[in-house]
C-alpha cells in the first residue's frame, strides 16, 4: 500500500517499518533516520537521493545489514533483522545480498573470474555455471576472465564488481554510488549494466546516488531529507529527477 506521497510501505523484498536510526546522545544526539517506512520491491531497482546528511546512506545501510537501527523494523523477505547475531548477520549478507560500491574491492591476486566467484567459494558452494555465463554475458566480461585486476580498466573493475554481486543470485543488490569513481561514458555503460540484470535477470537493485542521471536508470526514486521520506517518483528522466531536487533546495 502506498503512501499519499506514493512511497510502498509493504509488499516489498527488503521492507523498512518506522525505522529510527539515533547516533549520540544528549546534545550531540543525531538523528540520522526518523521514522522511515518504505517497501522495496523485488525485480525493480529503486534509486534512494537526498543532501549530505538526508540519511541515504544509513538507510541502506541499515536495510542491508551493515548498521542497526535504534528501533523499528527491517525485513529482508520473512527475515526480522533485529535481534540476529554478528554471525546470522554475516551469513544473511553473504548467502542472500549482493552489494556494489563506489571502490571496487577487488582481490588483486585473483583473476577476474576468481573475484566473480569468491562471494560462493567462501561459503564453500559451487557456482550455478549456465547463471555464471548469463552474468558475465551480461556485463561483457567474457574475454577478461583471465584478466587481474591490475590489467582491467576502472569500468572494467567495476563490471567484475556487478558480476560478482549477481553470481551468487541474491535476494537483492545494494549500490553505493556505484559511478562515483567512473566518467560519464563508463559510468553509463556500469548502469545499463545493472539496468539489464534487473529486466533480464529479474534482479532487485536498491541504489544510493547523488546523480540525478545514474538515477534516470532506476524505476523509481526516493528522496529523503532530515531523516525522513518526503517524495517519490515513478519512471524517472533526468529531468524530472532534478526538478524534484530543485524543489526540495527552495
């Protein structure tokens, strides 16, 4: 059910329920999240923006695991993250996530293939091989398996990342400004990347950008301020994205 912003409160893969993230206390109290309800939903990608200091991150964050919030709810599926230890945590974040970040965090020693496939070699699985060759098809991989990082380009290193976040299948891939070390024209063909392995794949992307044009790729936008949702926007252009940033700067 949506909101009267239209922002989904339920139905999605990972959902968030008045969530309240608090760092500090007393007068150096920060309220990163205030009360955020939101709904992701699965074989979409979702595009979270905001200001410095809106609470993007720490929603992803949050909604992946990596931080926990000061109270509220986050659902991974029919999994309540609250109150699962550093262990079921740290199994959660490898058998059912994916994530892709602004550095690439590659292994310099192992080759491309082997950076793809470490995500399933330390949880001791067998890669899916029919998956493992639509992934890499996907991403255009095929001649740089071989490759170590050192001999890959910075859009080149970054597609090894989106492929090893996808070989596992995940539940869903969180993106932190996925572009941000990339120029434009590497940048682009990084999100027509992740566009198709959600319309091809049927995977579930959840992206943290600044870039109102990494945000045109997604199928819908959220924007936060002072820890809160206060808009959402369905089949963005870069245009109307920034419009709606404009707005919230008056």
């Amino acid at each position: 059910m949506p909101t009267s912003t239209g922002i989904p409160v339920d139905g999605g893969i990972v959902t968030a329920t008045d969530v309240t993230k608090v760092y500090g206390s007393g007068e150096t109290e920060v309220r990163a999240l205030d009360g955020v309800s939101v709904a992701f939903p699965a074989g979409q990608m979702t595009a979270i923006m905001g200001p410095s200091g809106s609470g993007k991150s720490t929603l992803m964050h949050c909604c992946a695991g990596l931080d926990s919030v000061t109270s509220g709810s986050i659902r991974l599926g029919d999994v309540e993250l609250q109150g699962l230890s550093d262990k079921q945590l740290t199994l959660l974040r490898r058998d059912r996530i994916g994530f892709i970040f602004q550095a690439f965090n590659l292994i310099p020693t192992l080759t491309a293939k082997e950076n793809i496939e470490l995500p399933m070699a330390l949880a001791g699985r067998s890669a899916d091989t029919e998956w493992l060759h639509q992934v890499v098809d996907t991403v255009g991989l095929e001649s740089r398996l071989t490759h170590r990082p050192s001999e890959l380009s910075g859009g080149q290193q970054q597609r090894v990342a989106v492929a090893r976040a996808l070989a596992s299948k995940p539940d869903v891939i969180f993106a932190d400004e996925p572009t941000g070390n990339l120029d434009s024209r590497t940048g682009a063909e990084i999100l027509t990347f992740i566009r198709e392995a959600v319309t091809m794949l049927g995977q579930t992307v959840i992206m943290v950008t600044h870039d109102p044009v990494a945000a045109s790729y997604a199928d819908s936008v959220l924007f936060l301020a002072d820890g809160r949702i206060v808009d959402a926007l369905s089949d963005p252009s870069p245009a109307t994205v920034l419009d709606r940033i404009k707005a919230f700067e008056k």
